[in-house]
C-alpha cells in the first residue's frame, strides 16, 4: 500500500489510505480519542474509538513513529480538511524517555538556550522547522537569480594559508606540520573567479572568532558571496543586491505561504524604489529627525541602524534602505576610493529592519593602487601575495558583495537572536550538537 | 554603448557594436593583425588593420583587458561565424609582467604541479574554465533534482566537538579556550534533520587529514550529501543514487555542449538499467573474468574498483556499477546489518569509471541497536552522546548517501587528478592561493 502525504490526504476521501509520521499529540479521554499525526508537510487527526488501538497508543509518548491505515473522511473542521476514521495504527519507533521541553506547543522567539540545549528535538516542532524550510527556499533563490544573470557557481576552501581581511579574530587549525586558519571570508577567491567568469557566486562558510556572544553574531556563518567584472559602477552591484532580496522574498511568499501562517510573521516591505542614500546623508537624517548627533562618526553604530531604518519606513515604506560611500579609513583595503574624494569609498552596506545585512564595493582593479592601498593601511603587501598576483594578469572594472543566509533569515522572519536563524550555531559558549 | 556578449554577436551582423574582454591571443603580422578577444561565453576574432590600433596593441601582453567598438561582419571560416573589423581599441588593464605559463595552448590533464602553482592565471585557459562551468552546472543540477524530491536543503556547521566517524586523521582548531575539528561529513547533522523534514540535502565542506598526496585525495572536499526517512529498504537509496547520476548527466550535456567539446570529453556511459550486485558476487566476477583471486578480502581495494568497471562496461554496457553489502567489520558503526545474514551490511558503493564515487547505506535507527553496534566497534557510547540522543525521540527507518562533488566532476571528464576537479585543492602540500 503506498503512502499518502497529509497535505495530499484531501484528493483521497472516501478512500482507505496508509500515513506515516510521528505522534505530534494526543488526547486520551476514554471512548474517543484523537492523535494529531505530523509528517514532513503537515498534521492530520486521526479519531480512535476501537479499545484495542486505543490500548497500543494510550502509553506511547509524543514524538514515536506510527504507521496507520484507515478511512479518509472529508470533516471541513479538522485540519487538511480531512480526519482519519478506523484507524490500524502500528507503532514503528517508541519513545522511551519524556521529551524535556514541549514541542507541540508554539516555540518561536523563546529563551534561546532552552532552545539551543534541546536543539534536535525543538527543531520538530511546527515554528522551528517552518524557520529552516523558508531557509532552504532563501538558498536556493538566491542561486537561481545568480545563475539567471549567467554566473558561474564556484566552491572555495575554508582553509587558508593567512588572512585576506588582514584582521584579527581568526581560527587557527594545526594543518600537518604548518599553521592555518578558517577563512573570514571568500573575497580572494571570488575576485580571483571574476577574472574567469565574470560574474560569480558561492555560498560559503565563514568564520570569526568572535568572543562575545551577542545576539547578531556567531562563529561560524554562511555568506551568499557575489561578485562580478565589467560594471559600469559599484551601482551595479547595488541593484543586484537589491533584486536578488527582491526574488528571495518573492519566492518565499510563492512557496511557503503555510510556514509564515505558522510563524505569524510578515515579510519586509520592498517597495519598487528602495532608497539609497550616503552615509553623511544618513547621519544628517538621523540628527534632524531624531535629534542624535552622530555626525562625523564616519559610521553606524547599532543604534543608527535601527533608527535609520525607522526613518527610512516611515519616509519611503521601506523595511531596507542601502548606505553608501563608507569612509576609507573604516572600510577593507581593496575598497574603491571614490574618484571625487578619495577620502570616501564606493561601498555600500544594505540595512534591514535595523541590522546589517550586506556589505560590500567596486573593488581596486589595479596592481599598482592596491598596493599602496596596503602600505596606506599600514600592512604589508608581502602578507598578501596571493590576494596581488591576481590583479598582475588583466583585471576589469569589478565589485560584490556578501550576504548573510542566517541574517537574512532572521530580518525576514523579525527572529531576536541570529541563532534562531542557525540550525547548529557555533560561538564562544556552543560546539554542539 | 551596450556592451553586446560574443556569443551574441550573431545576431548583430552589420552593425557597429562593443566588446569587452582579454586578449587571449594575438598575431601581429604587419599590415594585417588579428586579436582573439575572450569573454566570459567565448572568443571573437577582431582584424585589425589601422597602423593607430596596431601600435596600441603590439607591445600590449596577453591577457590585458581591453574594450573595442567595431564592425560585426558576417565570416563563417571564423568562430562564432563573425569578425569585427575596423575596431576602435582602448585599453582597460595592462598586463606588466609575462605570464609564466601559456594559457592560450589547451591545458588539460598536465602536470599538477604546473597547473596548481599558477592557479589563478591557468583557469583562464579555456579548458581549465570549462571543467568548472560543468562543476557549477553539477552543482545545481544535484539541488534541482532533490528540491523536486520535495526535500529541504539544510546547512551544517563544520566545526564539530568530537568525531562523528570516530576516526582519526582530523583536523584540530583551537577553538576559544576548547579544542574542536573539522567535520569529517555531516552524518550527525543530516541523521537528525531527517526526523525533521523527512528528505534533506546538503552541500557540505568535509576534511581529511590525508598524510600522503595521492591522486585521489584531498584534504578539504565537498560532499553531495542525501538522507531520506520512511524507506521500504535501502534500495531506494540506491535509487535516488542513480537518478540523480543521470540527472546531473542531462544536465550537463544540456548545459555544457561547448565545455564538453573544449575538453573532447565523453560522458560516462549509464545505461536504462545499472548493475548492482553484491561485493561477494563482484570479487567472484573479479575472479572469473582476471582469474585474480580476492574472495574473502571483504572490499574492493583500487585495482578491484579499476577491474569491476571495466568488466560492468563490458557485460552491461555501463560506466557506473553499484556494490552491495559490505562486511560489518568494514562500514561505520551506524551501518544497519542485513537481518539475514548480520555479518553483512544494507550498505553500498557506487564505482564510476574505477573509482568510489559515492558510500552510503541503511542507518541503524534503533536507539538500543545503535548503542551496541558502537560497543561492538570497540568504541565508547559516551563518545557519542550528541548521535545517540537523536534515536531516543522516534525515528524511522532511513538511510542516505555520500557523494564526493570534485570525484564526481573528476570521473564525468576522466581528469588523471581530484585536483584538477578542484577550484583551490588542499593537501598535505598546498594551503595557498
């Protein structure tokens, strides 16, 4: 007898089916008697009023695996639309010991370390997996916008010889006999790629040894990295970004409409024109509208990320607002100065719902400037090596950007902590599961 | 001027237009000169005849990046059936010194070494960036075929407190004041996701701590991985195994006409019906057909893997053969036993044109099960707390598979060495670029 899905269960009425899934509930009152069966797509009811079914399933916990064969009966008041009369139910895996936390309840936005500590079973319940599943769509939107453009999907090691940031919070790894570290990013390799293919993408771990545990950082995450040659300004890049955001949020709306049912979350208003606005445009904002004066700052701090995006909903009913033109001195060196004052970057980072959720810039193209922008930033140009020999060989105009999966998810689903967001976070306190 | 691509050119015959690229060869002959510019989709001929253009171009090296706005004419003796003639050159990025390694000249299968230590420069060629575009197109191909599965792609950490596989050759982090390691695959991760979401897919970074640099190892690889839940047997592993195999073919013969051509490279031969037999049954093959007797040795060791192929090839028509049932002593701890004989496993190996591709098998999901097989292994329950703790909350039967993407791309294109199916290989040699 094949199996039916519980979400398909509303093309079988009338028919005797065969389901399986875990026991997601259970009320035991006597004479009638109901199990909430969850499968990989939803939940169905089953009514037992037969004593010897009611026996099998009375002792057995939440969460065991049942197989049960009986009749689909259309009943417009139960979940799916449907319930499952007579059922011949066999228990295929059985709890043993109590779950620690309730998972048949809503968990959403909860204590995360009660959450943390129970991971692989909070995961299963309705909220948890909606989050992972909306994730899954995230991804694979974000690919299928890139390789829409025509670029090129390219894998790159986590492992690595120094450090391309030139910063500091870096993993070391005992590699045989010579010391490495986990990549901070895949910038690098992305701009060695752009010289081949022109425009490229990856999504690729990174690491920071982060050594506080805040609420929007962990040691291990996952960029959506971009990059892409023969732009006619770092403007491109920023309309990349914005329409890839775009196509994510649409493809969550098309396929996960239940999920965000389930996690009563809205997604962020995109309105057709996002704004975009200089850093000292920004700050001038923020001083006139809330009466903060950051000006000069060269920068935003937490705070101007959350009040910038405020201002920029009530001004433009946008939920993401891009800040460019970074200063030099607070930005990476392979950072484009901007012609018209060098003191200024054609950088960029995407706000959303008052966290940073992209960073990026036209990059130097020139081996000659890059250099000095090294020595400018009081590093030296032999530690990167690597990084110089590409632009000896022929370089475009070029920029990208990153973006973070675990971010990205948590301003989408307005989640507190990124490890909501993190389906086994790493950081100072946590290395397991 | 809208930059026009040259694989587009055709269909701008007759008009004036602009391209954007790098010299990837050049002839100069004196009155008459030809450039061949390459861009991201292919090469085009430009003819060049203006002593103003010549002189920008004669001293110009290789791979200097240049923009041309010119005449598109109709030529069939030229590639892409077109040439731009009367061009107006300007010069985006000049190429200082020479390059040490001609990548204008088909570079494929060469010496490793000589390819690897002018990484950045040899993937220009167009056969190093050929093997690549088929990678990405695997890549997504893999994702396609399990999303219409109606499985979930999830992401795993790849730092992990202890080992999984409970073997050696890790990988040590200093992780904050603790010691952590590289994952060695995601088996823990995708285990528990699979009570979750029932169907999950991943591609994960995994780590070997390979002392010895053969050509088929590496030390950082990526795994297709696959774990499915509610199975009849672990024949429908095997299965999606061969599906998705042949999915990925289509697609790339689809996709990567022209890189196949570049590369004068056949596609494995999978036939309607692939062979799977049992490792005893192979080892009699073995025997038959060489008269090499490794009956009783309980694996295929490389020279086995080579000789089964070849024999597969012959007997069935087929590139790819699948081996069943694996000693218990061989697989990991996890492996489910053959209910009829326990000193066999419900697991198997894909063998690709002589080589593994491909490990997988039915999982132990019993909790009490489990926990004997690891005693039986020789190793400490205690160890592997994490793994257990996920089959004391109901599980089904399941199982999955892993299956390595640069072995993968190695044996679609018969490539001598794993490394050249590696964008940025790492072994015992080579942390850099």
């Amino acid at each position: 007898m094949k199996r039916i899905l519980s979400k398909d269960l509303k093309n079988h009425i009338g028919e005797t089916i065969l389901i399986k899934g875990y026991i997601h509930q259970k009320r035991i009152m006597g004479s009638i008697n109901f199990i909430l069966l969850r499968d990989k797509d939803g939940i169905v009811q089953i009514v037992v009023k037969d004593k010897k079914e009611i026996s099998k399933i009375k002792d057995t916990m939440d969460e065991s695996v049942i197989e049960v064969i009986g009749d689909c009966i259309k009943e417009d008041r139960s979940v799916n639309g449907v319930e499952i009369h007579n059922p011949k139910i066999k228990i295929i895996s059985k709890v043993k010991s109590p779950l620690k936390i309730e998972i048949n309840k809503p968990i959403i936005n909860a204590n995360i370390d009660t959450i943390l500590d129970n991971r692989a079973i909070v995961l299963r319940s309705l909220q948890q997996r909606s989050i992972f599943k909306i994730q899954s769509t995230m991804a694979n939107a974000y690919r299928d916008y890139c390789l829409s453009l025509g670029a090129t999907e390219i894998f790159v090691p986590t492992i690595v010889g120094n450090a391309t940031e030139g910063g500091s919070e870096l993993f070391k790894i005992k590699y045989y006999d010579k010391a490495a570290y986990l990549a901070q990013s895949a910038q690098l390799y992305k701009q060695t790629m752009v010289a081949i293919y022109e425009k490229v993408f990856s999504i690729a771990h990174s690491y920071r040894a982060e050594k506080f545990g805040t609420s929007r950082h962990t040691s291990e995450f996952i960029q959506y990295e971009w990059e892409m040659g023969f732009i006619d300004s770092y403007k491109d890049i920023i309309n990349f970004g914005i329409n890839v955001i775009k196509y994510i949020k649409d493809k969550v709306e098309e396929n996960n409409k239940e999920d965000l049912s389930i996690l009563k979350k809205e997604l962020p208003l995109l309105p057709s024109d996002i704004p975009v606005i200089k850093l000292s445009e920004a700050l001038d904002l923020i001083f006139q509208e809330r009466g903060i004066d950051h000006r000069g700052q060269g920068d935003l701090n937490p705070e101007d990320e959350k009040m910038i995006c405020e201002i920029s909903k009530d001004k433009y009913g946008s939920d993401l607002i891009v800040i460019t033109h970074y200063p030099t001195s607070k930005r990476a060196f392979y950072t484009m100065p901007d012609p018209k004052n060098p003191e200024e970057t054609l950088s960029f980072d995407f706000i959303l719902r008052g966290e940073e959720i992209v960073s990026g810039s036209q990059r130097i193209h020139d081996y000659e400037l890059l250099k000095e922008a090294i020595i400018k930033k009081g590093l030296d140009p032999n530690d990167f090596e690597n990084f110089l020999e590409i632009f000896k060989f022929g370089m475009p105009e070029e920029g990208g950007l990153g973006m973070g999966l675990e971010r990205l998810t948590q301003q989408f689903l307005s989640l507190q902590n990124i490890r909501e967001a993190t389906l086994f976070p790493r950081d100072v306190k946590r290395l397991t599961p």
